[in-house]
C-alpha cells in the first residue's frame, strides 16, 4: 500500500490538469470517442447527467467525505467492481481492478474507503488518448488528458508517497 506524504498532499491540491466548468467540460467531450474514466461521485453524476457515459466510473458513495449518494445509479447496466482503499491511500489491488475495470466497459469501481488518489491510478493504467475527469472542490472538474507528459507526472507523485503495510 502507498501512503500520501506531506509532499504528496501538496502537489494533488493542484488540479492535475485543465480545470473546466459544466460547458467547458461538455465543449471538451463532444465528439470525443476515446476512454473517459471518472473518479468521484458528484463528476460522475454530472457525466451522466450531461448525457455521457463514462466509460469507468469511481465512486464512494460521499462527497467531501461525508456519504450522500446512493451508488445504485452508477452500476446500472455497467460490471461492478469493488476496492477497499483506506483514506490517503493507494491499495496494492487498485492498479489490477482498474485494469479489470478498463477491460470490462462500462464499469464501475465502488471504493469502500477513499477515491480521491486513485485518479492517479486511473492516468497511469489508462491507454493513451483516454481523459480521466475529478472533481476539484469548490473549483469545478478537472479534465487530465492521458498522454506521455500525465503519465510522467503521475509516476512523479506516486514516487512521492510512503510504501507501508
């Protein structure tokens, strides 16, 4: 298992990406054909919402960590997946479930625990080309293109977290 160090906590309060607002975000998937993998509850209702269908989704039941979505609606129609992956956390098994979950589209990844590191999971383990959306609390969704440079980074800050257990 990693855990986040201090470091870790200060890179990841940065959007990894191009943070967008609702039309930003529809502007940015019209059209597109590619893997779109969401990490969060409230960015994954609002692709649903919109009309999108991501093609793995990654929810917790909470946002903000307080629980209040019920996760049945992400897992209609979709293979479900599940992950215990402790807060502050990346899980040894989270690198082989998203790669289960990306062979096995749509799909659903219900985390018992925390999502929010497993974004960088999700940039690493997705295929070039693929966008990978998060939330940013009180800012709105970020949006990671999935190419050499994101790869790179994420391998970066994962370097920066602490092998425990």
């Amino acid at each position: 298992m990693l855990k986040a160090s201090e470091e870790t906590r200060r890179i990841v309060r940065r959007p990894l990406g191009t943070l967008l607002d609702t039309d930003g975000l529809r502007k940015m998937l019209k059209g597109f054909s590619g893997i779109v993998i969401s990490v969060g509850d409230v960015v994954s209702q609002r692709l649903l919402d919109m009309g999108f269908k991501p093609g793995v989704c990654v929810v917790d039941g909470k946002t903000l960590r307080t629980c209040t979505h019920s996760v049945e609606r992400f897992q209609q129609g979709r293979m479900v997946l599940r992950l215990v992956n402790p807060p502050g956390t990346i899980s040894k098994e989270s690198w082989k479930v998203f790669k289960q979950a990306l062979d096995s589209q749509p799909s659903t990844i219900l985390v018992e625990g925390e999502e929010d590191l497993l974004t960088l999971v999700a940039v690493e383990t997705a295929p070039y080309g693929s966008i990978v959306v998060y939330g940013q609390p009180g800012e709105g969704v970020v949006a990671i293109e999935v190419n050499e440079s994101s790869k790179k980074t994420v391998l970066e800050i994962v370097g920066t977290m602490k092998t425990c257990g």
